[in-house]
C-alpha cells in the first residue's frame, strides 16, 4: 500500500482520529494522479469531515451541543479504532478484515465512482461497525435517553456537510443549481439514508446489550453468543450491499 499505519495502532483522543484519517486520505491516493481515484482515500476524506464538525462540537466551537460529550467521545474514537484494525488487517498485520471492508479494499483502484467509494465506505463503517462500537463504549457509558439524543445529533452533523460532501464526490444529483429542488432532493434523500442506518445500528447493538451480564466473564455466554450472530448478520449484509453500491452507477 502507499500508506504505512505503524505509527497509529491506538487513538486517544477526537484530534488523533482526524489526524489518522489525513494520513490515510493522502498516502493512500499518494502514488496516482487524476483522474484516478483511490476508494480508501475517498472514504477518508468523508470520514474525516464529519469527525472535524464532531470535535468542533465537543469543543464548544459549534452552535449544538451534547448533553453527554464523553459518550460521544469515546464512541467515536471506538469507531475509529474499527477502521484502523480493517486498514490494519488489509495490510496483512492481523487477521482478515470483515468481508464488507474487502468489498471496499479488494476494489479500491477500479473504475468507480467517488461517491460510490466513499459511500460503500460509509456502508462498511454505519451498517457493521457502529453497533459494535456501540456496545464496546455502553460497557463504559450504558445506553440513556440522553446518550441516544446525542448519538441522533450526529445526524445533524451528516445534514450540515451533507451539500459539501455530495458536491465534493460529484454525486448525480449534485450537478444542478446549488440549492435547486434536484440538488435539495438529493440531500434530503441522503440525511434520510443515515438516519435509517444508524438508527438501525442502534437497535442492532440494543438486540446484543440486552444480553450483556457485566458481572461475567466477556458479558456472558448469551452476549458473547447474540455478539457473534449479529457480527455475523451485518457482516454479510454489509458485504452484499457494499457489492451492489460498487457495481452501481454513480450515485444521488
């Protein structure tokens, strides 16, 4: 790869997580030139956006704010820490990544999209990684109405850069006036996909934590046993709609 990740095996913090995504949105596209793309490359640099306005937020530099910003915190960078072991795996480091991260990987130079790439990113990250980031920080913070509200305000986040970023990845739906009804359709189509996503996420990680046992070894045989079919089920849900984002044609 044209990206070296030795120096990053852990982040602590929201500011380390943008910095390993700059390193990765611009080593991993370092060695081509345009028109090339580079589908890693590509689902950084949409990653690291909505991470910048998350911290901006929990610095206080935002309008918003969350009732519980340690949650939040701490969620993103398990999150995080998700991408960086696939990135990780793919370099041949540790254990095969998931099947929906390869789809992502295995096709990263082809002749796709960079909509396509970065939202076949998106679909690896929200519809497999999220629940289980969420489960991992719930052992620290557990689900309340209060965390749940911050989590949706990070909705609003993806709605903010929702215009930027269709325009920035030339999606279909982004050519027209900014601001006209195809371009507002476009937008509001895709903050709607997200919200369906990661409150799917969220019901996903609640069908495992309801199992949890925090008195027993790993949470207990029935968590341990609900972790791994759902890791299983989303796995193989992701991987099949990533292979059908890549093969589409470019996207709203």
């Amino acid at each position: 790869m044209a990206h070296d990740l030795s120096d990053f095996d852990d982040v602590s913090s929201l500011q380390d997580v943008v910095d390993v995504l700059t390193v990765i949105r611009d080593r991993s596209a370092a060695d081509i030139e345009r028109p090339q793309r580079d589908g890693i490359s590509c689902f950084s640099r949409l990653y690291r956006l909505i991470t910048i306005n998350v911290l901006e937020t929990v610095a206080g530099e935002k309008d918003r704010t969350f009732r519980d910003p340690d949650f939040l915190t701490l969620l993103d960078l398990e999150f995080a820490r998700r991408y960086l072991a696939a990135i990780r795996s793919y370099e041949g480091r540790d254990l095969n990544p998931p099947t929906c991260w390869n789809v992502l990987f295995d096709r990263r130079r082809d002749d796709v999209e960079h909509a396509n790439f970065a939202a076949a990113g998106v679909n690896a990250h929200v519809n497999f990684d999220l629940a289980f980031a969420l489960l991992e920080t719930w052992k620290t913070y557990p689900p309340t109405p209060d965390r749940r509200a911050d989590y949706d305000q990070v909705n609003e986040i993806f709605a903010e850069e929702m215009d930027l970023l269709r325009e920035d990845f030339d999606a279909f739906l982004a050519d027209g006036d900014d601001g006209g009804p195809v371009d507002t359709f476009g937008n509001r189509a895709s903050n709607l996909l997200v919200r369906v996503t990661r409150n799917l996420a969220w019901k996903a990680a609640e069908r495992v934590w309801e199992h949890y046992d925090p008195d027993l070894d790993g949470g207990g045989p029935a968590y341990r046993e609900a972790y791994d079919e759902e890791h299983e089920r989303l796995d193989e849900t992701a991987h099949l709609l990533g292979w059908m984002i890549l093969m589409a044609p470019r996207l709203p």
